[in-house]
C-alpha cells in the first residue's frame, strides 16, 4: 500500500464515505488531513487505522463524543481501557433498557394487528380520524408485560 493517500483511498480502503472522513476530520475524530501541492487531502497508513478503530467502535455502539473520549485520553497518554470498561457497563445497561422497550413494542404490536384483523375494513376506512387503530391504541405500563 502506498504511504500516501487520497480520500478516495481511504474511503475505499475503510468502507467509510468521504463526506464521513471530512466531518469526522471536522470534529476532530480524525486530525486534519495533510495537503498535497495541489490541495487534495493526503492520508497515512495511521489514518487508515484511526478510521478503522472509529468504525470498530461505532459498531459496538460507542457514541461520536464516547469515541473523542477514547482517542483524547490515549492522544495524552493515558490507557483509556478504565473509560471503555465503564463505557460498557452503562451500554449494557442500556441495550437491557432497549430490550425491554422492543419487548413491549412487541407486544403492543402484537395486540393491534389482533384487534385490526376482526375490524371489517369497511370500517377502518369510513373513519374521518388519521388512522384509528394507531389513535385508539391504548398504552401499556412496561410493568404489565
């Protein structure tokens, strides 16, 4: 692999956009590019790894300002494992909260589409209202599921 590359390059090489790579080089995710003689943003092997380590880390869920967090801490030499750990526990929390949600989504769901089905459609489309079965769904408390 060539020691400098174009963001054609890099996009290519990470799967990432360039309109990606430029905001990301905007907030600060990424440093900012060095340019070639004619303009063109240049990018290094240690771009590409930076990157990768963004995608790795949004694909667990990591937040922009999570990721910023990270790459400061070991940009002033610091080990940011003690961050991410803590990091992890709160998004485990969190996906149990989202499961909880979606489980109750389910259900709820599950509930309309039975109610849908015995309504005639004759029924459902002589309403004036948006959409009555979205309108006349009543709510569950999470505790009753």
């Amino acid at each position: 692999m060539e020691n400098r590359l174009h963001i054609s390059d890099l996009a290519q090489q990470t799967d990432t956009v360039s309109s990606t790579i430029r905001y990301y080089e905007e907030i600060g995710l990424l440093p900012p590019a060095a340019r070639a003689g004619n303009g063109y943003r240049v990018y290094s092997r240690s771009d590409v790894e930076r990157l990768q380590f963004i995608r790795r880390a949004k694909a667990l869920d990591f937040s922009l300002e999570e990721i910023k967090e990270i790459l400061d801490l070991r940009e002033q030499g610091q080990a940011p494992c003690a961050y991410v750990i803590n990091r992890i526990g709160a998004k485990i929390d969190e996906v149990e909260r989202k499961i909880t949600e979606l489980t109750h989504l389910k259900v709820e769901l599950g509930q309309l589409k039975i109610r849908a089905a015995r309504l005639p459609l004759t029924d459902i489309e002589a309403k004036s209202c948006i959409c009555h079965l979205i309108e006349n769904q009543q709510l569950l408390p999470i505790d009753e599921l």
